[in-house]
C-alpha cells in the first residue's frame, strides 16, 4: 500500500528521534578520537596558524574580532534554537537543574562571544581553515549540548544537592574566573597603542605558561562532573586535547623567544608539566 508524504515524514521522524541518541554518542566518540589525533600533530610540531603562529597558505584573511565573534556564536544560536524551535522533552525544558546546567554553558559563552573579543587590544587577522575548524567545531558542541540538556538527560531538584553538581560547579567557577583573571593579565600587557609581545607575570602566570589555558580546562572539567553526561565529558576532553598543547606551545615559544624567560616556569601544571 502508498504511504503519503505526511505518513512518510513522520515516519522518518520517528526513526531519527529513535537512532539520535546513538548518533550523539557516536559523534562524541568521533570528537575524542578526532581531537587525540590534532593533539599528537601538535605536540609533533605542527602549529596551529592563528594568532602568532600565523603564516600565509591557510586561506583569506578575516578581521580577528570578528572572526572569533561568529566562531563563537554558534554556541549561543544552536542552543537557543533547540530549545524554543526544536520540539524536545518537556520534562527536560522545564527542569530547574537541567535549566541552571544549560545556564552555565551560556553564561561562559556569552561572555566569550559577546565581551571577551570587545576587550582585544588591537589583535591579528585570522585565516580562513582555522576560523571555519573553530565555527565548526562550535555548531557541533553547541548541538551536544544543549540537545543533550534539552531532550536527554533530564535532572531533578535534588542533583544541585548531590556531590557531583556541588564539586563540579565549584571547579567550574573556579576556573572560570582563573581564565576571565589571566585572560586579563594578557591583554593589560601591553599599554594602548604599543606592539610586541612582554611576559605575563601575575598570579599563575608565575608558574605556567599557559594559566588561562589551564584555567579553560579546570572550568570545562567541572561542567562535566556537574552534568556528568558524555556530552559535557566530550566537550571537557576535547578541550584539554586542543588548548592544552598550544599552551605546551606558547611555553616553547617563550623560551626561544625570550632569554630572560624563567626557566623554572612550566607549561601547563604548576610544577609538574
């Protein structure tokens, strides 16, 4: 017998929402083992071309501020778009935790798309193929996210009670204000209208190299124990695997560049590495 086109639509309707689940889970163990491999190109020497490491071969040029604002954005526009245009679970939207979960997300984002970029002095263009790796990867996250705190994972009261959401949100803010403080450090280096690079030497930067790496990183791994889903560990993980060798690489490019850099000074983790 024909079906219509309605009885076909909902259909495949039915089975996408039915195998979306699994697609999710796939696309995270394709996240991980995509970023294992762009951390061992980068720890063989391979520099990502952005920033100082800019070099000519990687596509037009696009105005840094710019460019970091819509890589960014998809963050904000896909999770807004799941959760007042795509049909979800009921119980998961109008669920405080998963609410004040998904808000931690935001928050982050909104200060990293809409801000940070406004307090740039001056800044570098950016080629094409890092942006869109950048854009890419963030329409993808964005997806992760807040599908999986929209319609997956439904939280009740009770987990902002448990260890998991208290430890993780308390890492969280933690590293969160460690990056938002050392990303501060950075950008009052140099005073208006000068060039060149100085070295950081407030607070962790004392330390390491990279402190508002390291501060990106503690955020994200305690969103991904106060969720405590695949989503929020993916996201943890591949941000690790991605900032943590440019910062091993920022480190290097310190100490060639600079002969009065400290020596004593690690890359990543204070004393350790």
């Amino acid at each position: 017998a024909k079906i219509t086109m309605m009885e076909y639509m909902t259909e495949t309707y039915t089975w996408a929402i039915t195998h979306e689940k699994e697609f999710l889970i796939n696309l995270c163990k394709g996240l991980v083992a995509s970023f294992i491999i762009a951390a061992i190109a980068l720890l063989s020497g391979i520099q990502a071309p952005y920033g100082r490491y800019s070099k000519p071969g990687w596509g037009f040029l696009i105005n840094g501020k710019l460019a970091w604002i819509v890589q960014e954005a998809p963050n904000l526009v896909v999770v807004y778009w799941l959760y007042y245009h795509v049909e979800g679970n009921a119980e998961a939207k109008n669920s405080f935790t998963n609410r004040v979960l998904l808000g931690m997300f935001i928050y982050h984002y909104i200060y990293r798309t809409c801000i940070f970029p406004l307090r740039l002095r001056g800044g570098k263009k950016t080629a094409f193929a890092p942006f869109f790796m950048a854009l890419s990867f963030c329409v993808i996250n964005g997806y992760l996210q807040g599908r999986s705190l929209t319609y997956f994972y439904v939280y009740d009261d009770e987990w902002l009670q448990s260890p998991n959401f208290i430890i993780g949100f308390a890492i969280f803010c933690t590293g969160w204000f460690i990056n938002f403080y050392h990303d501060s450090v950075l950008i009052n280096l140099r005073k208006p209208g000068e060039k060149g690079y100085k070295i950081p030497k407030s607070g962790l930067f004392k330390y390491i190299s990279g402190a508002n790496f390291f501060g990106e990183i503690v955020e994200w791994t305690g969103f991904a124990i106060a969720c405590s889903n695949w989503p929020a560990a993916t996201f943890a993980f591949t941000t690790a695997m991605n900032i943590g060798p440019r910062a091993i690489q920022h480190h290097q490019w310190y100490l060639q560049k600079f002969d009065n850099y400290p020596k004593e000074r690690k890359a990543l983790i204070p004393f350790i590495w």
